[in-house]
C-alpha cells in the first residue's frame, strides 16, 4: 500500500477521539492545544484546513461508568462531551469537525468499511482468553502485567481474565506489508523513538486482535451476526473518516474520502501508538485505502515530576488553569517548556517565572518601550522608513531575514519549542539592541534619521515575532498587531484563509512606513505566583 498525498493546498489533522469516561484533563488539553497550533500554523500558509478532534463513546468502560452514576450511556456521553467542547473553547481552539461515534452518521461508515475488510477474507469468528483491561479496553500479554495483575498503564486497576468468542482481524497478513511501510517511508511514525518503538515490537511477530465483544449492548452490532458488538478499533478509529463528510453529505466512504483523505496528520499520546500505527494501516490497507501522511505520538505530562492521578490528589484541571492565568499563558508554556514528542513537567514556579520572563518581559516590554517612543518622536506613527532601506549587517534585520524560513521547519517538524526559541532570539535581540543604540541619546543628538531605523527595525521585528507565534498565542499576538496599526484578529480564521499572504506578513520589513499607531498598552499582564491554580 503506498502513502497517497492529498492536495498540496489542503491539510487535514486529527487530534485522538477522546475517551468520555471522565471529564477531558490536562493531557487532552495538551494534545489539542498542539493540534490547534499546526491547523493556525497551515492556514496561514494558505492552506484549506480541516481540523478534527472527538470523542470516542461506545465501549464496557463507558457502560459501566454510566452505571456507576445512574445515567444512561447516551446521556453520560453527552454530558461529557459537552466538557470537552467548553474546555476547546476556553483553550481558544478552532476545530473544524467534533466527531461522535454515537452518531448516526458514524454507523453507517463503520458498516460500509467493516463490510469491506469482510469481503476481503480478514475477519474470522475464533476464541479469545487473556487478561483484558476495561479502562484501556485492550487485552494484555501476561508479561505486560504489573505484580498482582495490574494494568501498566491503568496502575491502579486490575485486569480480568476473559474467556469468549470474538471476531479478529488477520493483522498477522499485514505484517510484511507493515515493514515494507516502515522501511519505505522512515517519517510515517514520528518522532524516531515512537518509529523504533513500532518497529522492534512488530519485529516481534504481529498477532490477529479481536473486534468484536459479547454481551455488551453499548455499541454498533456486527452486521453479519447482531450477537457481537463491535469493538473500539473497527469504530472509534473510523471516527476520523466519518468526520470528513460535509453536513448533508449521504453517509458513505465514497464521499467521506473525496476530498480530505488522506488525513495528513494525526496525532496521539504514546499509550495508543500501537493502534494508530500498526492496527489502522493494516485496516485501512485491507479495505483498499490509502494510507495517513503521518502518526505523530507524544509524550505523558506529570507536575512536579510526579505521574498526576485523582489517587495521588495532584492532577491539573485545565480549566481552573486557563481561568487563572488565560489561555495564551497556557498555550506558551506547554508548546514552549516540553520537546513535543518527549514527556514532560507542569511546575507552577516554573511556569509563572517562564511566562512573564517571555511574555511581559522580553515581548510586551519592548513592544511598549518602542511604541512609546514612536508617539515621542514620530506623532505616533510608524517611522517613514522601508525594510529594504536598513542595512543588511543591521543586528535584528539580519536575523529576521530567515526567521520565517526557519519557524517554518521548525513548526512542518511539530518543535514547537524551536519555534518559540528561534523568535524570542529575535525579541531579546530587540531588547539589547534598543539599550546599545540608545535612540533617545540619538534623537538629543538630532539623528532623526538614525532615530528611525532603530524604531523601525524593533517594530517590525516584534511584528513579525507577533506574526509567527500567532499559532501559539493568538491572543497576544493579536493585541501587538492592533497595536502596530492592524485590524487584523488573529482568531478570525476566515480572514486568515482568504486575506493573508505567509509570504507577505512573515518576510521581515512588511511593516508599512507612517502607518498610525496605537497607544502603548500592556499585551500581556503579569502572572502572580499564587495558590489555587489546580484542583
């Protein structure tokens, strides 16, 4: 099977369908708020973008939580979904589709696509016996288990030993299919020690999984035998396809993958790597279609370098987080602070010094100190200069000329990090090239015209700074470019699509000569260390 490209001018990406036992929590957030910055990233290339996040609804797990509160499962998925799509939006997150697999919608492809992979030989009634985990709704190889029969990943929960009749699907056919895959094309599993990770275990001999399960009522029936349920992988990964119809769409794979498959990216927490990444292209392989661009697993998230857990009493809640602190704070310090890809820490010291040091330091002051003096000396307005008049050895010129080229790599690769860290080399650049020009001493002196390359190589640097982290703070960059003159809202993701040129607004020297200013205003206030930011 070979990777297809979809249309260079589209993009389409994926977030997992988020399990709806409980309410979303910070790793949801995580994985979202990264998706959200490669979708702003993309439209301002230009791109047709299609963002999909969701929730996956069916399942024992689900069931039986339901149970536990006295709801049906219907109204326990609804409830929580709701918590989901009021977390998306207190994160400023833009999704283009919320996939349910409650959905009617969603049946019928689940249908159409089980029916193929059936004509095709791959799905065969057999026994099943292992060690099963209901919260990761996956059996376990003995060997995985924790002393006592405890779920690797679910510490706390122990597995149960089952005895049925399934459905399985014949992964073993796929396996040379698989490497051929792996070895063809080394980026379809990122980063490196995800791919390695796939690759040793599939070294390992690749066996047929099960489908379907048995006495749950909770879920689609097989179409051939009504007595089995299908199980999560043959349903929630088809979420992703039933999400690219257009509202009035007949609900069929024909349609589903006219325009959008394949998805160029999806992206996942490492516990659901193997699914993504061996049992979805084998499926999609069976069924006679192309394969993803791209799986992308990132790392777990602990605070204080301890695993969070309701157990152990430390685990974050994004919303009291962003109602405290505001999004874009949130957005900074994540994308910023953790290699995506690897695991990492929320400190709360280290995310209120890392914020103001970056945000309100670095950025909002030299925003605020430059447009001041541009009211002093200019009336307010950008200083008659054009980018091409400074000189190419000039300190901030110089290294804005190829910020674009290299946030761009940076952000195509999902090293957010390096994003943050490639701007604010230009913002601090800023602040030191403000206090060794000292355009006061030269505006004193009578150098009006020294005066004004200074200010307008700090006023363009931190346009385009304010340009290339739009992804990330939104917010923030929305209020310096409304601050330099524009009218332009950042979160307004229309006009981004329709009215922007990348090539325009990130090449460094953009910024229009005697354009008005606003008055200086704080962009980012700063954040105080105290108590109650998580629950």
């Amino acid at each position: 099977m070979k990777l297809t490209q979809t249309h260079l001018n589209t993009f389409a990406l994926t977030t997992p369908l988020y399990y709806v036992n409980d309410v979303p929590h910070i790793g949801s957030a995580y994985t979202t708020m990264a998706a959200d910055a490669i979708a702003r990233f993309q439209r301002l290339q230009g791109k047709s973008v299609l963002l999909i996040t969701g929730t996956d609804e069916h399942g024992q797990k689900i069931q039986r939580t339901a149970e536990e509160f006295g709801r049906s499962p219907q109204a326990h998925c609804d409830q929580i979904v709701s918590s989901f799509a009021s977390l998306w939006q207190h994160l400023n997150i833009h999704y283009d589709r919320f996939s349910r697999t409650t959905a009617s919608r969603h049946e019928a492809i689940v249908k159409e696509f089980f029916q193929r992979v059936w004509d095709q030989g791959d799905i065969y009634l057999s026994q099943q016996q292992g060690w099963y985990c209901v919260a990761c709704e996956e059996y376990k190889e003995e060997r995985e288990l924790e002393g006592g029969k405890y779920c690797p990943i679910h510490v706390n929960k122990v597995v149960e030993w089952r005895d049925e009749q399934n459905y399985f699907f014949r992964l073993s056919k796929y396996q040379k299919q698989l490497e051929t895959l792996y070895q063809d094309h080394p980026d379809f599993i990122q980063p490196e020690s995800r791919r390695n990770e796939v690759i040793n275990f599939v070294k390992q001999g690749l066996q047929d999984f099960s489908i379907s399960r048995v006495n749950i009522d909770w879920g689609f029936p097989i179409p051939c035998d009504p007595s089995h349920t299908i199980y999560v992988w043959f349903d929630a990964l088809l979420g992703y396809v039933t999400a690219l119809l257009d509202p009035e769409e007949e609900p069929t794979l024909e349609n589903a993958l006219s325009k959008w498959w394949p998805i160029n990216l999806h992206l996942i927490g490492k516990d659901i790597l193997r699914f993504h990444a061996i049992y979805w292209p084998a499926m999609l392989m069976s069924a006679g279609l192309p394969l993803p661009g791209r799986i992308f697993g990132h790392g777990f998230l602990t605070k204080d370098g301890k695993k969070m857990g309701k157990s152990l009493g430390n685990t974050l809640d994004p919303i009291a987080l962003v109602n405290q602190y505001g999004a874009d704070a949130i957005r900074f310090y994540f994308l910023k602070e953790i290699e995506f890809g690897q695991d990492g820490d929320y400190n709360q010291t280290r995310f209120i010094n890392t914020v103001n040091a970056n945000l309100a330091n670095d950025l909002g002051n030299l925003l605020n100190r430059t447009l001041k003096m541009a009211h002093k000396y200019f009336n307010g307005c950008v200083p008659n200069v054009k980018g091409e008049e400074i000189p190419p050895e000039d300190a901030l010129k110089f290294l804005g000329v190829t910020l674009a080229d290299t946030v761009t790599q940076a952000y195509d690769s999902l090293a957010f990090s390096e994003v943050c860290t490639a701007i604010f080399t230009l913002i601090q650049a800023g602040n030191k090239y403000i206090d060794e020009k000292a355009p006061w001493s030269l505006y004193k002196q009578g150098k009006q015209q020294e005066v004004s390359q200074v200010l307008y190589s700090v006023l363009e640097s931190v346009r385009l700074a304010a340009y290339l982290l739009s992804p990330i703070i939104p917010n923030i960059s929305t209020r310096i470019y409304q601050q330099l003159g524009y009218t332009l809202d950042f979160n307004d993701q229309t006009i981004l699509a329709t009215a922007l040129s990348f090539d325009l607004h990130a090449v460094w020297g953009a910024l229009p000569a005697n354009q008005p200013l606003a008055e200086a205003q704080p962009v980012f206030k700063r954040l105080e260390d105290t108590e109650g930011a998580s629950s």
